[in-house]
C-alpha cells in the first residue's frame, strides 16, 4: 500500500511540475507575443506566479519521493500548505471581485452591450484607470478588433442584419455608439448623431468618432466591455485553479503517507540491522 502511495504521489507531482512549466510558458507567451500580450496583461501575474509556484512544490516533492528523505518532503508539506492556502484565498477573491457585471441583454440584438459601473471598483481601478486605458487603448488600436471579420464583415449588411451579429464585448463596447444614442446606421463602423443630439445624455454619445483610431476607445462602454473579457478570464482561471487545489490537497495527504512510509521502512531496516 506504500509503495502505490508513494507511486501515485510521484506521478501526480509529475503531473503538477508539467502543468507548472506550461503556465511558466503560457506567461511568457502573453509577455512577448506582439502587442496583444498588452491587452492580456490581467493573466500574466498570475500564471506566471501560479507556475513557478506549481513547479518548486512538485519539484521539491519529486526529489523526496524519489531520495526517500523525510526532510525534503516535510519542506514540501509546508509549501504545498502554504499553496493550498493561497490558492483557496484567490480562487475566493476572484470569484469576489468578479461577481458584479453582465451585459445588458437588447431585445432583437445579438450583442450585449456592457456599461462600466457594473463592475467592481477593484476591476475598475486597477485595469482601467487613465494610466493603464492609455496603454490598453494602444494596444486594441494596434490589435484592430474594430476592423476584424467578425465587425468588418457587416459594412455592407443592412442595420436589421448588423444587429443579428456576435460581437464580442469589446467589440461592442468600442466599436459602435451605444443603441441608446439613437445613432443612424451607415455600415459596421460608421455611424451619425441624430441632427437634435443623442436620445440621451451619456458622455459616450459625445465620445463616439467615426475615426478607425478614435471609434469608442475612449467611452466608458469600451472599458465595461475589456472588464468583461477580465471577468471571463478569470472565471475560467478560477475553475482551473479549484481543480489545482484539489490535486494539491491530495498530494498533501500522500506526502503524509509518504513520510509515514518512510518511517516504517527505517524502522524495519533498522529492527534486522546490526
């Protein structure tokens, strides 16, 4: 039964080292890769802090299951404890900070449209406040999402087949006005307030431009529709990272196994030794 144990925590440790390098390598990706590593800057952090992690604890639990030292996998209990507490906390305050916010439903449209202050002040003020909207602004400039297949693909449809389409949040936050503006439809990106003003007094009828590097970058819309790409990645991440907690938790209970196991093949030996 020791040695199953001992064989089942060598291999889920395997497991975890791997999964630790790939979050390692999925961080780095996002770092280097073009301009759109910007855009993504919400999971950089973490998986870059989550793979490390991941990899001197399985490291550490790999060298004593396979040296049979009671003392590297006692330094591994305490880090995977310590793992395990600190993953329960984030998975918790993700979840947390990212309760607030859905988008508003349209009747008839495909799209959702998304509105800033439906979402966390935490979201809000550590992914787009000015300084960081300057750089993330750039960067969907750079990554065009307004002139995509997906948006681009309706310049000639009819304002009935525009509203049928599936576009993503940022999409809709940033490419169009909003519909409460009552803008006239001219194609995908290209649209005109109503000769009397917009039907309501939002700072984002004001913002819209039918510039391609103006469009609604800069309206609260466009910020509320990044948040919900944040808030879908981190829901996603937070799933992950439950799985990954239980995976630690039962390697915590066979590296107590482990060690109990290794007691009692000490204890042996030594009772037949000289």
């Amino acid at each position: 039964m020791a040695r199953i144990s001992n064989g089942v925590f060598t291999f889920i440790n395997s497991l975890i080292l791997i999964l630790g390098l790939v979050s390692i390598g999925a961080s780095a990706y996002l770092m280097t890769h073009h301009s759109s590593s910007l855009c993504q800057k919400a999971l950089q952090l973490p998986l870059f802090i989550l793979g490390v992690s991941l990899f001197v604890v399985s490291l550490l639990g790999l060298i004593g299951s396979c040296c049979e030292k009671t003392f590297w996998i006692k330094i591994y209990s305490c880090f995977n404890f310590l793992l395990i507490l600190g993953l329960i906390c984030f998975t918790i305050f993700t979840f947390v900070v990212t309760n607030k916010g859905a988008g508003k439903v349209l009747s008839n449209i495909g799209y959702r449209e998304y509105r800033l202050g439906d979402y966390s002040n935490w979201l809000k003020n550590h992914f787009v406040n000015q300084k960081n909207w300057d750089e993330i602004r750039s960067c969907l400039i750079d990554a065009h999402v307004c002139q995509s297949h997906d948006i681009h693909s309706g310049v000639n449809q009819q304002v009935a087949d525009f509203y049928k389409a599936k576009l993503s949040p940022v999409q809709s936050g940033c490419c169009k006005p909003p519909t409460n503006c009552g803008f006239e439809y001219k194609n995908a990106t290209f649209w005109i307030a109503p000769g009397s003003g917009p039907n309501v007094q939002d700072s984002d009828c004001t913002t819209w431009s039918n510039d391609q590097n103006k469009y609604c970058y800069d309206c609260n819309s466009c910020k509320g529709g990044f948040l919900a790409n944040i808030k879908k990645e981190w829901r996603i991440l937070a799933i992950v990272l439950i799985f990954v907690t239980i995976f630690l938790i039962i390697l915590y209970s066979l590296s107590c196994c482990a060690i109990r196991s290794i007691h009692q093949s000490h204890s042996k030996y030594s009772k037949f030794g000289p």
